[in-house]
C-alpha cells in the first residue's frame, strides 16, 4: 500500500530545514517526492516540496491553520502526480500548474 511516511525516519524533525527553520514536519512518498513544513521568520510557516529530479517549490503561510490546510492539500496533489505518472505525462505542465496554484 502505497502511503506518505516520515523522511529519514523522522530524524528531521526539530532540526533546521531549507528555509532555516524549525522543521515540524517532513514526510516522503514511493520514494518520489516531500514536504516539509518548517516554523520561519519573518513569515511564520514555510512549505517546501519536491518531486525529485523534477521540481522543489517553496510556499508560505500567516497562521498554522493554513500552514496545516496548504500542506495537506499539496500532499494530495503530489500523491496525485505521482501514482497516474506515466512516459507519456506532460510533467512540465503539471509543474507550471501547481506553481501557479501555490
């Protein structure tokens, strides 16, 4: 079954992340793709993905709520991406769209 797990075991969190804050949480999936939600200054919250290889995008959040809300919503669509991916997937334009989402 496929599923989201904790990067590296979880031995990120709490430490620093990419945009140097305090990572909270950092999870991975199929060995594809992570988010990491990170506690920054001056803005309070930071969300970074990635789809190795591929993309790593970067977004903030004012409040934990919508920290929490952002990250679990772009989990979805990066668990999206990653399970219809095909030879065939126009990747570039899926990056180009979820940048402009987020």
């Amino acid at each position: 079954m496929k599923k989201w797990i904790l990067y590296d075991g979880g031995s990120t969190i709490g430490k620093i992340g990419s945009e140097n804050g305090k990572i909270i949480f950092d999870e991975e999936y199929e060995d594809s793709c992570r988010i990491t939600l990170e506690t920054t200054k001056p803005i309070p919250y930071s969300i970074t993905c990635g789809v190795y290889g591929l993309m790593c995008h970067t977004v903030f959040a004012k409040t934990e709520q919508e920290a929490k809300e952002k990250y679990e919503f772009m989990k979805i669509e990066l668990k999206d991406f990653i399970d219809s991916y095909t030879e065939e997937t126009d990747a570039v334009n899926w990056v180009e769209c979820f940048v402009e989402k987020w």
